[in-house]
C-alpha cells in the first residue's frame, strides 16, 4: 500500500524534477504501473474499500443467528449468553465459519436494532402543580467570613421547568 509520503515524492520527481517514469521507478523500487497510477490521479492517498461484506459461511445459518441474539438480548443481563457461546452454539449446528465473521455480524444486528429502539421517544407532559422532582444537596458558603456547610433542597416543576432551591 502506498502512503503519503510515497506518492508526494513521485509526484515531486516527476511535476517537479521531471523526471521520467522508468527513473522515478528504479529510484523508488516501485512498478510503472503503480507511478502511472499516482502521476495520473490526483489523490493524495489511495484506499480499498468494500462496498459491503459478503458472508458466505453464516449465510445458510444467519436466520438461526437472528434468532438466538434476538432471544440472547431479550434476556436479563446476567443470563445472556457471550458470543462465545453464541459461536459454539453455532459450531454445534453446522458452521464452519470464524468466531471474527459471528462477532462483526452481532455488532451490526446490534446497531441496527439499536437505531431501531433509538427512535422511541415518548414526551411527558405535566399539567401544572402534578408533578415535580425534588433533591438535596450540600453546598459549602461563606457567611461573614466563616465557611458553613448547608443543606439545600431542590424543587423542580415539571409543568413549567422552574427552579425553587431553599437552603
């Protein structure tokens, strides 16, 4: 893979110096195919990225894979399985595949079901005096030149989001 530094010295040896591919070639030990490609494009940095990710191996058992991590996180924190022993479960019916391929397919079942729940938003309305929330807290204060500890309570309305604090 090229890096930046690469690619700014082919582009300097032959924009710059002007210096001919085959040079440029043996100078930096690289194929003319790969200076052609840098001197012809005017990228800076060149990356392969897959449009998305095949997955041969879970394919006939992905249906069985969505269903034990959906029952998987439906269960309380303390009795879910880890995909460890997702994956064996999986090993136990068939699959050939890695445990890398079961952990990259749960975490995108798990951020698409996420943006799914994320999406549930329910607003709470008050009518005014039905609800507030109340809390204390101890507060340090100066009072004529002696620094005191104070309880102080805090009243929040939910009708109208004003603040009462009483010390």
């Amino acid at each position: 893979m090229l890096v930046v530094e690469t690619i700014a010295k082919i582009r300097r040896a032959f924009f710059v110096q002007g210096k001919p591919i085959k040079a440029i070639c043996r100078e930096l030990k690289l194929s003319r195919k790969v200076v052609r490609k840098v001197i012809r494009s005017g990228a800076t940095e060149f990356r392969y990225e897959r449009g998305t990710q095949p997955l041969p191996k879970i394919g006939p058992l992905k249906d069985e894979l969505d269903r034990l991590l959906s029952v998987n996180a439906d269960k309380a924190a303390r009795e879910r399985l880890t995909l460890i022993r997702i994956f064996e479960e999986l090993r136990g019916r068939g699959y050939e595949g890695s445990y890398d391929a079961v952990r990259r397919y749960a975490r995108r079942w798990t951020e698409t079901r996420g943006q799914a729940t994320a999406a549930a938003y329910v607003p709470l309305s008050f009518a005014p005096g039905e609800a507030y929330q109340f809390d204390w807290s101890h507060e340090v204060v100066l009072l004529n030149g002696v620094t005191v500890m104070v309880k102080v309570a805090h009243v929040r309305l939910c009708h109208s989001r004003m603040l009462f604090v009483r010390a």
